[in-house]
C-alpha cells in the first residue's frame, strides 16, 4: 500500500542553525568542539527566524507508478525550532508527510541525539546521529559536512522499519546568508523506490512567527 510506504519518500533537513546551549556543569560531547560542527553552527550566526516557500516533487517507482507534489513553507526560529507545513496534503496522510526523516538544527543535537564522528576525509565529516527518544521513527541520521564551508552536503536517514532515504543539498547565498535551495534525493523500501526533488525559495528572514507553527500536529 503506498499510504504504508509513503514516509520514506520525503525528507526535508533543517535549513538553518543556531548556537548551541548546554548545561554549564554537564561534560560536554566531543563533537561539539569539531571544526566542522562548529561551522555549521556559525553558518547562519544572525539569523533569528527564517520562512520559506518549499515544494516537494515525489515520484515512486514502484508499482503502479506515482508522482506526488507537495507545497508549503519550511519555517525556523533561533536557536532550534523548525517546521515544514504542507497546504495541500490530503487529511489521510498528514499524520505520515509529518513522520517523514528530518534532522533537527545544529543546536538540538545535544538533546535530540547521540552523535559519534563517524568518517574525517580531509573534504567532508560525517556525524552519527541517533535520537534518544526511544519512539522515534528514525533509526539514524548521517549528515556529510563540508568541511570548509559547514554545509550539509549529504545525509542519509534509516527508519527503524528499515527503510532508506539519501539526499543531496544545494546551498545558495542570499540577503547575506547561507541556505538550502534545493535537494535531490532516493528512497528505498519494501517494495518501492522513490525519487524526490525539493525547492526552498522567497526566503524571509527575522520575520515574526507564530508559536503555534511549531507546534501543529
């Protein structure tokens, strides 16, 4: 059934990130203090809320084939809130789209995961993420950082179903800022395959936003 399937088609990484904030006493994750981490934190330094427009192009390989497109905002507020709302998912499915692989900002990741550098080529750093909350769908994130710029230039998600999403980013310069502007990325599962394409445009940035965007179900 694709209803079943459906989550693993879509994945939407977070698009900006804050410091991070931590208990002065506590034994800090030797993570925190890699180059590469810490420019990925510094990259969007300044930017307190951000909205986009995103759409999301889904086509399944499997049988009978299927293209899905999806269009809404991708909302951020500093330091580590962020959301995606959909306008046009149908009620059936909004439960699913939400439960779709994302990796929270930069300054979440002390308290949503336990991280481990898991590859240092000399060109990108790939960190281990896995969440502590024990519900959660997702097995574990590994995101690619470049390491000059502090880009998320790949990350592959694992659902604990044991389905597979790999995504591509692209980042642009805008209004003095570093952002996600497209995405390109494959999913895979029991019986089915998926392509996905995603476009981030009309940034705002340091606009109000309503509390209750983040908190939608």
């Amino acid at each position: 059934m694709l209803l079943s399937r459906f989550p693993a088609a879509l994945a939407v990484t977070g698009l900006l990130s804050g410091a991070p904030a931590h208990g002065s006493g506590a034994a800090q994750p030797s993570y925190l203090s890699h180059s590469a981490y810490r420019d990925l934190i510094r990259l969007q330094r300044g930017v307190k809320s951000s909205v986009a427009v995103i759409e999301v192009r889904t086509k399944m390989r499997s049988f009978p084939p299927m293209s899905l497109t999806f269009r809404g905002h991708s909302y951020f507020q500093w330091p580590d809130k962020q959301a995606v709302v959909f306008d046009n998912v149908p009620g059936i499915i909004k439960g699913m789209v939400k439960d779709s692989p994302s990796i929270a900002p930069a300054a979440a990741w002390p308290t949503e995961y336990t991280v481990n550098v898991l590859e240092d080529n000399g060109t990108t750093t790939t960190f281990h993420c896995e969440p502590t909350d024990p519900n959660a769908t997702l097995a574990s994130a590994d995101v690619a950082l470049d390491d000059k710029t502090g880009e998320m230039a790949e990350l592959h998600f694992t659902n604990k179903n044991g389905s597979e999403t790999t995504t591509q980013q692209t980042y642009q310069r805008l209004s003095g800022h570093d952002v996600i502007v497209s995405q390109t990325g494959k999913s895979q599962g029991p019986g089915y395959r998926a392509d996905v394409e995603t476009t981030f445009s009309d940034y705002q940035f340091n606009v109000p936003i309503s509390p209750d965007v983040f908190t939608q179900n």
